[in-house]
C-alpha cells in the first residue's frame, strides 16, 4: 500500500502531460513508459519513481519500445542524455 502511495505522489508531483500516452512494460526496471509526442517528453517508471526526459524524439521512443531489454536501451541510449 506505501508503495502505490508513493508511485501515485511521484506521479502527481510531475503532473499529467495532456497528451500523453502510457503504456506498461514487462521489464523488471522500467515499469511504465509514458511519451508526450508534441512536447517530446519521455517519462519511465524506474523502479518506484517517474522520471522525465525532455527532446526524446519519437523514433527513440518507438525504439525503446521494441527493445528486446527496455533497461538495456534506457542505460545505453536515454540516462543522461536528455534534461528537462
């Protein structure tokens, strides 16, 4: 229960991006991958905190989607690459 209270005040904290879409994941990491396509922004459920990377273009988006490890791509190709 702390848990999903915790997820949920992140979440909140960042607040909802109008056009954004969501999507669960299968990786042991990264648990949700939600993307902004007008605004460019990326934001992943690590573990039990959202993080948001701004400029993230939609082909990095698609890519880190079809990964065959989703926390591999995210380690190799977005950490630390792109600021908000």
């Amino acid at each position: 229960m702390i848990k999903i209270l915790a997820i949920l005040l992140t979440f909140l904290s960042f607040g909802v991006l109008a056009d954004e879409v969501c999507q669960s994941t299968d990786s042991s990491f990264v648990h949700q991958v939600c993307y902004d396509k007008e605004r460019a922004v990326l934001r992943l459920l690590l573990k039990d905190k959202f993080y948001q990377y701004c400029g993230v273009s939609p082909a990095v988006h698609a890519s880190l989607l079809d990964a065959s490890s989703i926390g591999t791509f995210f380690n190799q190709y977005i950490k630390g690459r792109y600021r908000c």
